[in-house]
C-alpha cells in the first residue's frame, strides 16, 4: 500500500528541483557569456582586418 508523500518529502524534493534548476541556470548563463564573448572577438577581429585592407 503507497502512503501519501508527506510535507517534508514535498519540501526534499522542491530543494532538490531548485537545486537543479539553479545549476542548469548557471551552465545557460555561462554558455551564454561564452557565445557572446565570442560573437565581440569575431565582430572586433574582422573590423580589424577590414580596417587593415582598406
């Protein structure tokens, strides 16, 4: 017979959802900041070498 999941099994698994939900926020957030970090190297580097040729 399945007893009903009390509160404190509620509040266990909310912590563990928010925990996880925190961590993949930071790996997005990371990704993120990484993807345009690179989209200003590319944008800089080729007016750079558009300067350059001119």
């Amino acid at each position: 017979m399945n007893t009903p999941p009390s509160d404190s099994d509620w509040a266990k698994l909310d912590i563990l959802l928010k925990n996880k939900d925190e961590n993949l926020n930071k790996k997005i957030n990371l990704c993120v900041s990484a993807v345009l970090l690179l989209g200003v190297f590319i944008v800089v580097f080729a007016f750079f070498i558009v300067a350059l040729f001119k």
